[in-house]
C-alpha cells in the first residue's frame, strides 16, 4: 500500500475527509477516528493525514 493520494480519485478523497470530519465532530478522538477511517477506506493512516491537510487547506465540505 501506497501513502500517496494521487491513486484516490478526487470524490473518494472528499468522502473520506467527510466521514473524518463527521467522526471527530461526534465526538471520537483524532487518532481514532484516522485509525477507523483508514481501516473503513482501505488505506494508511499517513493518507488519511494527508487527505485530512488537503481537506483543510481547500476547506471542503463539510467545512466549506
């Protein structure tokens, strides 16, 4: 597994960074919430990190 992004499409990325958001915003701490998103996705917690620095950077919804 790869800890690049650029193999995510753009929707999924969004998805993610939505679901990551909902999750904290109910209460469940970062570091579970990283850990329970990439075992949902499939992915490494390093590019739900870095989805996370993207999400916040562009503000996506739910942020924006």
């Amino acid at each position: 597994m790869h800890n690049s992004t650029d193999e995510i499409p753009f929707e999924q990325r969004q998805l993610i960074f939505k679901t990551l958001v909902e999750a904290q915003d109910n209460g469940m701490a970062v570091a579970a919430s990283r850990s329970r998103i990439a075992r949902q996705f499939s992915i490494t917690e390093e590019q739900v990190k870095a989805i996370e620095r993207e999400g916040s950077d562009e503000q996506w919804p739910p942020l924006g």
